[in-house]
C-alpha cells in the first residue's frame, strides 16, 4: 500500500500587498476563493487527509470551506511557514508523509501533485521540493544546487547575495516529507533571518547535514505555481483558469472567436457547433442548445437557450428562456 499522505494547506497569512482587509485566501479567482482551487486540486488527487492552518480571519476563512472535509489548525501568533506547519503536528500524526502546499496557488493542477508522489515514492527521498524556472523569480526563495544538481538549500529573496538572487531556479512553495523528519527538523529551525521567522525552507539545510535523500521535481510550467501576492497576479490567475476552461469549451466542440475575452463560468454548458463572438460573458448556471450565434458583447445571466438562436451583439438577457430558433435583436436588454 502507497504511504498515507495528508495535505497540510497554509491558509493563515494576511497577505498585505493584496491591500485589502479581507484575508488574502478568500480573494476570488475564476468564480470563487482561490483557496477552494487549492482545495480542490488536493481532493482531486486523492490525498486522504487535509488540514487547513488558519489564522488571519480564521473564522471568515473556516466557514467559506465548511464544506470540504478538513481539519482545522490555528496558528494564533504569525511566527513563519516553519511555526505553521509545527502547529499541524498533532493533525498529521496518523499520516506517514506530509506534502505542504500553500492556500495562494490556485493554479495548480492534481495530476502535478500525483505525479509528485510518485517520483517521491521512486526516489526513496526524504523531502521532494517543487521547483520551477522563472525568468524574473524576484520576491521567491532560490533554489542553490551543486554541481550535480541536488538541492543543498533554499534561500530567500532578502537573505539572498547578488550572486543568489541571479538564479532562476525557484521554491514553487509545495514540499513532500516524510513526518517523523519534518517534525524533528522544525524542532531545529532558529529564527536568525532578515524576517525573524521559523523559516520552513531550512528543513532542506537540515536534511542534508543528516544525510537524508532530498530530491528536486522540477515542474516545467511555472505558471501552475504562481502564488498570488498581489491584484496583478489576481487578473493572472483568474486569466489563466479562464482560458483553460475555455480551452475544454473549444475542444468539445464549440467556436470561440477572441477566447481571452470571453467568460464562461464553470456552472453553464454550451451546446456544440456554437459560436461565440469576442467579449461574451455566460453565468449564473445558464445552458444553451446546439449551433447558437452569440455575437459580440453578449451577456447571459440564468438563461436557457434553445437550439440554432441567434443573440444579437451586446444584449443582455436576465433569467430568460429563448426557444429554438428564436433571433434576439442587438442591443436587447431582457430580464425574465
């Protein structure tokens, strides 16, 4: 039987750069928290346990996922990544193996994660550290190797030389450990950095002073890791997830014409053989039939779309039913 794995999921933090007086996790990313993303991408996995840390409006953070199974991990004082997971150890002490990831990355997919605990399992390792390439990797931890490649430590952007900070080699932030490593190495970790943090990345250090096997798997899209610290990176995140639904959209059958524009939330199914104009938004669990023409600007909000209609450009239509074949005007604004 594979090892027992629970995902440990860093939800605590305030995310200042955000500027925002809500907590960071519960920012939406393609119709809801970037949290559940994370959330889902565990389930979706198959990992059997998840515990959530918690902190910064923790009781705002807990009810938006009261729907998931999870247990609840308060970490009342801000004292670093390494103080979080710490803080899990009671949570995690039925599970064999321990694989962190952190509550900001809403694009990661759960076949990346799957993929990683199978090359932990093959390579025997200790600690497996996700890793990606950037080309601007300012503001995230630098993965330093030696020459054959193996990881000997991880430092951060304001603890890094000039030298360091030109590596493009990054912490993506998602660690797979085995437990009874993780909780003795935190135990060692000190707070001697420019942060005065229990820094988690130090049990890289740690396990390669024990001579414990550390292993790298090095995830060739550095989009799928991006952590999302500001608004900027909000609309990135939001960008990416909407094209790869449109993307599944298109391969069933459906014309997109301009798809970076056009929104289609996951709750709606259109019809083959349609076309969508640039700039079209569906939501609000809406349906249309087959071969419709939603020309530009169109906008359906609880719609139910018959068959080969033609919605003219930029109509909005609220909670309204068009029968097949059925031509909408441009410029209708319709509601029931």
């Amino acid at each position: 039987m594979p090892p027992k794995t629970i995902a440990v999921i860093l939800a605590a933090g305030k995310g200042t750069r955000m500027k925002s007086s809500r907590a960071k996790v519960l920012h939406e990313v393609f119709f809801k928290p970037m949290l559940h993303h994370v959330l889902d991408a565990v389930v979706q996995a198959d990992i059997e346990q998840i515990a959530v840390i918690v902190g910064h409006q923790r009781r705002e953070v807990l009810a938006s996922i009261d729907h998931y199974a999870h247990l609840p991990v308060i970490q009342k004082e801000q004292l670093g990544t390494g103080h979080a997971v710490l803080c899990t150890k009671k949570a995690c002490a039925e599970s064999e193996q321990v694989m962190i990831l952190c509550g900001d990355t809403p694009l990661i997919r759960p076949e990346t994660l799957q993929e990683m605990i199978k090359t932990h399992a093959g390579a025997q390792s200790t600690v497996t550290l996700m890793t990606t390439i950037l080309d601007d990797p300012f503001g995230y931890g630098r993965v330093i190797s030696d020459e054959q490649g193996n990881i000997l430590e991880i430092v951060e952007q304001k603890d890094a030389t000039e030298e360091q900070r030109k590596i493009g080699e990054i912490n993506a932030g998602i660690y797979l450990v085995e437990r009874e490593f993780l909780f003795n190495a935190l135990r060692q970790v000190g707070t001697d950095n420019s942060q005065g943090e229990v820094y988690l990345t130090d049990i890289i250090a740690i396990a390669n002073r024990q001579g414990h096997m550390v292993h790298k798997f090095v995830h060739p899209e550095a989009i799928d890791v991006l952590g999302v610290n500001s608004r900027v990176e909000l609309a990135r995140a939001h960008a990416e997830l909407q094209m790869r639904h449109n993307d599944k959209i298109m391969l069933s059958g459906v014309t997109m014409y301009s798809p970076e524009s056009i929104l289609v939330a996951p709750d709606c199914s259109i019809g083959g053989d349609s076309v969508i104009q640039a700039g079209v938004r569906i939501t609000g669990d809406s349906t249309t039939g087959r071969e419709v023409q939603l020309e530009t600007g169109v906008v359906l909000h609880k719609c139910r779309v018959g068959n080969r209609c033609r919605i003219g450009a930029h109509s909005v239509l609220h909670n309204c039913t068009i029968e097949e074949e059925e031509h909408i005007p441009p410029l209708t604004y319709r509601v029931g």
